[in-house]
C-alpha cells in the first residue's frame, strides 16, 4: 500500500478515504477500489508543469529510511519530504535554462551510465556466485608469498669505508697517497677471502675502516641498505661512493626467517582472496553476457581521433 498523505487514517467511507490520500489538493490519477490496489498517482504539486506525485514522495521516503523506520513516517515528514521534492525540482528547471547544450549533455550520459551500472548491478547478483576460497587455495597463498607474513632474508655483512674528508695539509696528502694505494688494489682486496683477519693491516696501508653488520630495514644508510639487498651470498661490490666516501661491500650470509603460521594468517588470507574470486566470477558472468548477445564492432575507440 502506498505510504503517501492520509494512508494510517481507516475510514469506512470510500469517498473520504480517498480525499485523505489527497488531501494536499492531490488530484486522483486514477482510483481503483481503494487507494494501492494498483498502481495508483496521485498528484501532490505542479512545477512549472511538472507533476510531483504521492510515488515520488514514496520513492524519496524509501530511499531516505532504512525499514525499521518506516513504521515512523507521518503526514508530518511526508509533508516535509514533498517540500524537499519541490526545492528541487524548482532548482532543476531553474538551473537548466542557464546551462549550455554540453552541460546538459553531460549530464544526460552520467546519468545514463548510471542507469547501466545499475543494471549491471542487478545481472551480477543474479548470474554471479563467487568460488569459495578454498583450503588448498589458502595454502597456495601463503605458500607463494611467505615475505607478505613475516618471512624476509637477512643479510650479514661486512665493508670497507674510507673517508675523503681530512683535516690539515699533512693529513690530506697522506691520505690522497692511501687512496691512490686503495684503488691501485682494488682487484686484491676483492679477491682476499678473510676481511677481517686483514682489517689492522689495511687500516694502515690504505686507511680504511672495517665493519660487520646486518641489514635491517631503516637502520642503514638507504643507498647503502638498497646496494646490500641488490646483492647474494658470497658477492663483492665494486667500488662505491656514498656522500664522497669509498665503499666495498661484501654479504657473507643470507638467513631467511620463518614467517607466522598458516593458523595465525589463514583468516587474512581468505580476506585478500574473495575479491579475486568475485573478479573472476564478474569476469565469467560478462563473457557469458557477451556470448548470449548480438555484438557489431562498427569501428575502434580511436577511429575518429584519428580522422
């Protein structure tokens, strides 16, 4: 039954129940046996000739109010609610006389494609029902991608840095002459398999530093953090420069750590996979719909770009 003025009020009288449904000056469209037994207008208002009626007040109540309030709509809020329509209708016509053809224009296509996504909307939640996420598919998941659950590698490291920054004319000739000594020896340096046993020696000939150290992520310099990642187990940089000073780079071990366990994960997991699921079914149920239609490829997307 329709929710439009006068509806609440029984009245054994045929002929005043119907005034009551208009009772705003409505003009009855058509009237059965009863006011709802059919599709049933009733003219509430006039806008410049357009007609408001008791669906459209209807239409608005349903979609302003979930259903457990419509048991709280009155004549009050329906007046209210026919105000609102009138407002805007009247903004409406006002505002089309002073838009051009294109903004018009504009605005007919999203409504239209707003017309087809409804639409669509409705063929998807009949023709579509998403594969469930299934255990193996769970464990398929987390089986490709441990680093998304804690899982990383780990990379054990040592270096050697020299600094071009000296102090004093003395200091920075005997260091320009262990800098030539370093990069004459490069290619031995390289070759050397204990760093550390020649770290004392080194720091005398060619004043280097010797450092150990692992990677963690924001503890390292980022050039210096990205060089050691870009690396595997047992690799030895060339000769680098970070802010104007001297680097070789060695990883000496790579550990992976274990990521959480399927249990403490699965649930996360199922979360990322349903949207896949639904993609797919979304994608099958479009196919279907293309195949059960005509479709006339008439020219591409572009042709008249190109023209």
């Amino acid at each position: 039954m329709s929710m439009f003025f006068g509806q609440q009020k029984i009245v054994r009288n045929r002929i005043v129940f119907i005034l009551g449904c208009g009772f705003l000056s409505g003009v009855l469209v058509s009237v059965l046996s009863a006011c709802g037994e059919k599709s049933t207008a009733v003219v509430l208002a006039k806008v410049s000739n357009e007609t408001i009626t008791n669906q459209d007040v209807d239409f608005a109540i349903e979609r302003s109010f979930d259903r457990s309030q419509l048991t709280t709509v009155d004549a009050s809020l329906q007046q209210k609610i026919l105000d609102s329509l009138i407002a805007s209708r009247a903004m409406k016509q006002l505002v089309v006389k002073d838009m051009s053809q294109e903004e018009i224009t504009k605005i007919k296509n999203l409504a239209k494609a707003y017309e087809e996504e409804l639409y669509v909307k409705a063929y998807l939640q009949q023709h579509t029902t998403p594969e469930p996420v299934s255990a193996e598919m769970v464990q398929d998941y987390y089986t490709k991608h441990p680093e998304e659950f804690g899982a990383e590698a780990v990379q054990d490291f040592e270096l050697l840095k020299a600094s071009s920054q000296t102090s004093g004319k003395q200091d920075k000739e005997q260091a320009e002459k262990q800098r030539d000594a370093l990069l004459k020896n490069v290619g031995d340096i390289r070759a050397a398999k204990n760093w550390s046993a020649m770290a004392l020696a080194w720091q005398k000939e060619f004043g280097v530093q010797y450092q150990q150290g692992r990677n963690k992520a924001g503890l390292l310099h980022p050039m210096l953090e990205q060089k050691i990642r870009s690396m595997k187990q047992p690799d030895t940089s060339d000769v680098f420069y970070i802010d104007g000073e001297f680097y070789l780079l060695r990883v000496t071990q790579i550990t992976q750590t274990a990521p959480k366990s399927l249990a403490e994960v699965s649930g996360d997991i199922r979360k990322r996979l349903a949207p896949l699921m639904l993609r797919e079914a979304v994608k099958k149920a479009s196919e279907e719909a293309r195949s059960k239609t005509k479709v006339e490829l008439m020219a591409a997307p572009n042709a008249l770009a190109q023209k």
